[in-house]
C-alpha cells in the first residue's frame, strides 16, 4: 500500500485568506466613517426643507458678496441689494415657500450685521426695487450657453 503525501500547500491556507488586508480595513473604515459624515442622502420635507433651501441660498451668496474687496463699505449701496436681489431670484423657485424679501433683509443683515436705520435705508431701496422690477431672472438659454462655454473652456 503506498501513502501519498499532499503537498504543504494544500494543507496550510495562504495568509491573504484568513486576514483581511489593511489596506481593505481602512478603506472599510473611510467607507463607515464617509457615511455617518455625510447624511445628504436622507431627505428633508417641509419646513426643514425649506430651511435647507435658505441656508443653501445664504451660505452661497454670503461668499459671493465677502469675495468683494472692501466689502464692508459697501453696506447701503444698491448694487450689492441689487446683486442679492437677482442671486435670490435666480436662486429660488416660484414653487417654494420662500420669501424672497425677507431672504433677502436677512442675508444683508448677516453679512453687514446692520444697525436699525441701515436696516429701514436697505428694507427701503429693495421696496423700491422690487416695485420697480430691478431684480431680473436669467433665461434658461443664457444658463445653458454659460454652463456650456465653462464645460468647454475646462476640456480644453
């Protein structure tokens, strides 16, 4: 009778099968810890997403107007309440529950932390804005052709 011998590797499993390697437990972790960093995907409803909306439109509009040099002197002029004016009329939809003048007070009063009668000179030239149709829409086509060009300057 003869006795055969399996080979050693057969008998003794590799290493890479019984430890994971390292590098898959971090990216397991980075996966675990992306995941309860970011809960964007559980959605708002309501008024929690009506207040995600604003926050959203504050925050983006905060930055464009603090990018300005000298900002801070710029407190009453019209040009910068026209530039919120249009940035919150392109922003918001007709759909949502938002108002567009008191977003607008709002985000004037956040960025310039405005006493009482800047408030009234500035709730004052937006009524008179507003009454007099200064705050513009932008056309879908000329979005697409913007959006268009920067996705061609970017290619190439």
């Amino acid at each position: 009778m003869v006795i055969i011998k399996p080979k050693a590797s057969l008998i003794k499993p590799k290493a890479s099968l019984i430890k994971p390697k390292a590098s898959l437990i971090k990216l397991k972790d980075k996966i675990y810890t992306y995941s309860i960093m970011d809960l964007s995907y559980i959605p708002t409803e309501n008024k929690l997403s009506v207040l995600e909306t604003e926050n959203q439109i504050i925050t983006y509009i905060e930055g464009r107007i603090k990018a300005l040099p000298n900002h801070s002197a710029l407190k009453t002029d019209v040009e910068v309440i026209k530039l919120i004016g249009n940035c919150i009329e392109n922003c918001v939809d007709k759909k949502s529950k938002i108002n567009k003048k008191e977003l607008l007070l709002s985000i004037h009063h956040k960025i310039f932390n405005d006493n009482a009668t800047e408030r009234e000179v500035v709730a004052d030239a937006v009524e008179f804005l507003w009454a007099n149709k200064h705050f513009v829409k932008v056309s879908f086509l000329k979005k697409f052709i913007h959006a268009f060009v920067r996705l061609l300057k970017r290619k190439f």
